[in-house]
C-alpha cells in the first residue's frame, strides 16, 4: 500500500512508540513496559512501511527483535530500514510485490539468512479492495490469502528451526473483523474470513512444531494517509457515521493493533495458538463462546 506525498512517519505511530520506549530506556523510573522476550530474535513483516504494519515493525524493535521489512515502495522501505536502525537492532528490508509468490519467497528467504533465521512472521499486506466483481476478489485473493500462504512457505522450514532450538516461533496475519459481518457481498470480508480458517489449521498443524499461529482482526483504523483518513476528507458523514457507531467513540491507532500482534507473537503468549484476537473497541457485537 502507498502512502501519500504529505506523510510523516510520526503519524503512523511506529516512530512514537520507538522514541517513547528509548525515553523508558533512559529513565527506570518510568520503564512499565512488560519483557517479552523479544530480544534479539528475528521478524518478518509484510507490508511494513505504513499503517499497522510499520508500527508492528516499531514495536518490534523497541522490545530488541531485529526486523526485515517488505512493500512495494522502495523509498518508503529505505525510510522505514533507517528509522528501525536507530533503535540499536539489524533492520533490512526491500521492495517487493507480495503478488508476486517467487519473489515474495525469494526475499524471505533472502533476509532471514540475513538476520540468521526467523522466529516471526507477520502477515500484514492487505488490497482492501472493497468491489463484487470478479477483479476485486482476485485482487483481494492474491495479495491477502497468497501472500500469508507464500510468506508462510518461504519461512516455515526457519520457523520449525526455531521452534525447535527455543521452543516457540509464531505467525501472526491480520485480518479483520469483517471476516464475521456480512453488509455486502464485498469479497473483503470473505478473504479475511479465508486468513482467520487458514490460520487455525496451521496452528493445530505446526503445533508440534513449536509455531503458534494467530490472528488480530481490527476494527476501524485511523492513521493520517489510511483509508479512513481518506474518508474523513471526501466522504464526512460516513466518517461521522462509524466514529458514532463504536462505543468507545473513537477509532483505534496503529499502535493498539499492533501491541495487540507483538504480544501474540512473543513467548509471552506461548500457549495461545489458533486464535482470532478481535480488537476493535467492542464495534462489533458478536459473542465468541
């Protein structure tokens, strides 16, 4: 996903929470954070340079995981790689088209024998085309569910070394709370859906792997350049329409969403495998017995 010509990092958040964390670095009194038991290890994360996804890509360097990040512009990588870097860890990353499985494959591959091995991968490439017609189901299809499948097939045999040398590697896809609430026949709620099934079989699958497999789906979320961003200034009352419907009365930031998949994906959580972590501010009123 592209990010408009008036971006600044600090509005997705990654760069907050990498400044925020090296002011508790520097100052005991104020360090609340909790370990988890993240650094030095090794993460991938797809769709790294905006959104959710550079905030997860923030976050993880900040707890001292060493990242690898992917999108398709490469200005928007080389920016993300050097404010990553800052926070004293090995960040790479390239631009790839997640479409494209080889070479999606090819740089996984690629950097995890750059970093020396994965423990995380986190799925996060997302169309967010929103048509009934047929190109959008592709193109939702494609980048979504064959990205996690080719991303995931690229890292397994790194991920079962992991498992097997610590005892615990992970996957974590975000899907979206979509996949449960059917308004329209979009093809976006049904490829969410797609990820969420996908994501359970591989955790009972891989279990004895040591690779935990889960999802974060998120509600709406608000990021200077995102989609609802976009809404806000072209469509207002739809806008006003979803800030009203959450009864939080607000939308979420990428830093919630993404504390929500680091947590998933470190030791911490190391019996939690298979699961759908809604987060979106109770807008959904589904009930999961």
């Amino acid at each position: 996903m592209v990010m408009g010509p008036g971006f600044r990092q600090d509005d997705i958040g990654g760069g907050t929470a990498l400044r925020s964390r090296r002011r508790r670095a520097t100052n005991n009194k104020e360090d609340k954070t909790m370990d988890l038991g993240l650094k030095g290890k090794n993460a991938i994360v797809l769709g790294g340079t905006r959104g959710i996804g550079r905030a997860i890509a923030a976050t993880l360097a900040g707890e001292g995981a060493n990242v690898a990040v992917c999108a398709r512009n490469a200005d928007q990588v080389a920016a993300t790689v050097t404010e990553l870097k800052t926070s004293g860890i090995r960040a790479t990353g390239s631009p790839v088209d997640v479409t494209d499985g080889a070479a999606l494959k090819s740089w996984v591959e690629g950097a995890a024998k750059e970093l020396g091995g994965i423990d995380m991968l986190f799925s996060n490439a997302g169309a967010m085309a929103q048509g009934q017609d047929a190109a959008s189901w592709e193109q939702n299809f494609r980048l979504d569910v064959l990205g996690a499948v080719h991303a995931f097939d690229a890292a397994r045999p790194f991920l079962e070394a992991s498992g097997e040398t610590s005892g615990d590697a992970a996957f974590v896809i975000i899907a979206s709370i979509s996949a449960a609430q059917a308004d329209l026949a979009s093809s976006y709620g049904p490829i969410k859906a797609a990820l969420i099934h996908m994501a359970k079989g591989l955790a009972r699958q891989y279990a004895k792997k040591k690779i935990r497999v889960n999802v974060v789906s998120p509600g709406t979320v608000y990021f200077k350049g995102g989609v609802w961003n976009t809404i806000e200034q072209n469509m207002p009352e739809r806008y006003k329409d979803a800030m009203k419907r959450n009864p939080t009365g607000r939308m979420a930031t990428p830093q919630e969403i993404a504390s929500a998949a680091v947590f998933l994906a470190s030791p911490v959580s190391g019996f939690t495998t298979g699961s759908n972590l809604v987060v979106d501010g109770a807008i959904s009123n589904r009930v999961n017995f």
